[in-house]
C-alpha cells in the first residue's frame, strides 16, 4: 500500500522506487558538476491534511530527503510563511488543482529567494 496512516508507506515499493529514483537523479546532476534541487509542490489535499493535523502525506519522503542531505524546497512552507493560512486561495478553480496567479507569486517569489541564498548568479530584476 502507499500510504499508512495517511502518509507514505516506507516499506511500499513506490515509496522504494522513487526514492532510488530521486536519489540517482541526484548523485547524476552533481557527477555532472550541476546543484541538484528537489522541489515538492502540495496538491489541494497535501494543503487541507496540513489544516487539519499539521502532516504532510509525503513527510516520510521529507525524512528521506533530510537523511540523504538533499537539497530541496518544500512550498508548504511557502504557502504558510507567506499566507499563515494554508486553506487561503492559492487553487484555481478552474484549473483542476493548478496553483492560481497568487499561488504561482508564491512559488516563484519563494524560489528566486531560494535560488539566491544558494547563491545563484540570477540576471537583472524580475517583474512583479
């Protein structure tokens, strides 16, 4: 099963699979002397589990990420440092579960902030 206890299963083989997977994925783009970054988006259900028991379905991969010393960027913290409110709009309604413009703000303006503290050498302004 995938999840148990409505997180990721640790023992499932998808939670097995992708793990792996991220983490050739990552040992790849360092050989090739690149900065590896995972970047995990919650969906409309990651935001409402989040509401209501302050878990994430994918903190089992979180842990994973933290153990490995992987590089990566979870937008929940986004949405919450920026809105307080995870139930605040940040969904389209028309979209079928996409990020609206305020959403979209969010990500982008978290990232940039991200990219920079890495040290990124990121081109001229960006418009708001």
């Amino acid at each position: 099963k995938l999840y148990k206890n409505a997180v990721y299963n640790v023992e499932s083989e998808a939670f097995l699979l992708v793990t792996k997977r991220m983490e050739r994925f990552y040992r790849l783009v360092e050989q090739n002397g690149s900065v590896p970054v995972i970047i995990l988006f919650p969906d409309v259900e990651d935001m409402k589990q989040y509401a209501r028991n302050q878990t994430r379905k994918y903190d089992p991969l979180l842990s994973y990420l933290r153990s490995k010393e992987f590089r990566h960027v979870d937008l929940m913290e986004a949405f919450l440092a920026r809105q307080g409110d995870v139930n605040k709009g940040i969904f389209s309604k028309s979209q079928g579960g996409h990020y609206n413009a305020l959403g979209n703000e969010i990500v982008a303006d978290h990232l940039l902030e991200f990219l920079s503290q890495l040290g990124a050498d990121l081109p001229g302004e960006y418009p708001r």
